[in-house]
C-alpha cells in the first residue's frame, strides 16, 4: 500500500500545481448509484500536465442493460459479455486512483457509484474530489448553461462519441489544462483551491 500523508490544511497553488489528477466519467444502467451499476469507465491520470495513464473499459454490470441507456450509449447489452465485473478492475483503479484527485463533471454522480461498487464489495473508498460543473460556473459566471454539452458547444471540443465514458473523459482534460492556460496559474488555481471537496481519509481498501 502507497503511504497515506496528512491533507494540508489549506489548497495552495504549490500543492495543487503538483498533484495528480484523475479525469473520471462512468455510463452507468441508471441514474441512482444505490439500484444501478457502473457500465463502462473512462479515466485519464495526469501528472505534471501529462497522461500517464488510462482506462477505457466497459464492464459487466451483472445485470440488464436497459434499453434507453443502449440508446443513449450505443452500448449494446451483448458487448459486456465477458467483460470483467468491476471487483476485477479495483486493482487497475488503485494504481490510477492512488493520491490523486478525482475530477469530474458533476462529481457526486460518478463519485457516488464508485462508493457504491465498493461498499458492495465491503470495501470503502475515497478520494479527494473536483467538479468541473462548478469550475466552469466560477470561470464562466456570465454562461448560461455548464451541462457538458454546453462546455464542449462553447469551447469547440470536437468528441468522437458523446456519452462513452473515454470519450467525455478527454473534454473535461481539455477544458481543464485549456482553462488553466488561458486564466493563468493563479486564478485558475484560486478558483480550484475553494472548489476543491478533500476527504480526510483517501482509501481504496
């Protein structure tokens, strides 16, 4: 197991111009983490600016793809089929997950199904944790709308396949480092330091 050190008692600049980061997006059967399961995960480790690493990975959620969640995917339930359940990948997330922050858009929804996963699993988990709807509503407080579909329309993101995990994954790395560059270091990381949500005890266990 990676050493645990003590959170900071503040969010600084220097912390944060050093800490991973993990872009996170799920398709899931459902819209409640507590009578659904995660479908496919999408995750990009950033170090330093950089991918490191990545997952894109459609799961056996070990129940019925319902088919408006095939219609708004393209995920057919016959493609997890011999995918791994999502115990088998908890070693894969460990590794990109470890003392990192967990970003995503509207983060308690994907953050909420891992807790989920893991408690069925007598595991817990934890991690600090970022959303980018209200980056975009701190940077952009004059926008209307922070949906992701409003992001990609305002910024000119081109995306492969909207709503596949992977693919909404590489938006918000974009709006992310994009952002960071045009606001410059210490507005950007202002906004992020009263943004941020820490847990005080990160685990994957």
């Amino acid at each position: 197991m990676p050493v645990r050190l003590p959170l900071p008692r503040m969010y600084n600049r220097q912390y944060m111009e050093g800490k991973p980061l993990v872009f996170v997006d799920v398709e899931t059967t459902g819209g409640m983490a507590q009578s659904s399961r995660i479908l496919e995960i999408g995750a990009l480790r950033v170090e330093n600016g950089k991918v490191v690493a990545q997952m894109n990975q459609v799961l056996d959620p070990e129940e019925l793809v319902p088919s408006w969640i095939t219609n708004l995917t393209g995920i057919e339930p016959h493609e997890t089929a011999g995918m791994p359940v999502f115990a088998h990948v908890i070693p894969q997330l460990a590794e990109l997950f470890s003392g990192a922050v967990f970003v995503a858009h509207n983060v308690s929804f994907d953050y909420s199904f891992f807790t989920e996963e893991f408690r069925r699993l007598g595991k817990t988990f934890g991690m600090d944790k970022l959303c980018t709807v209200r980056l975009s509503r701190a940077l952009y407080p004059g926008e209307r709308s922070h949906r992701l579909d409003a992001v990609i329309a305002r910024h000119g993101y081109q995306v492969a396949k909207r709503h596949r995990a992977y693919d909404d994954d590489e938006v918000l790395h974009k709006f992310y480092h994009e952002n960071l560059a045009q606001f410059g270091a210490e507005h950007f990381y202002k906004a992020v330091e009263r943004l941020l949500q820490p847990t005080p005890s990160p685990s994957f266990m």
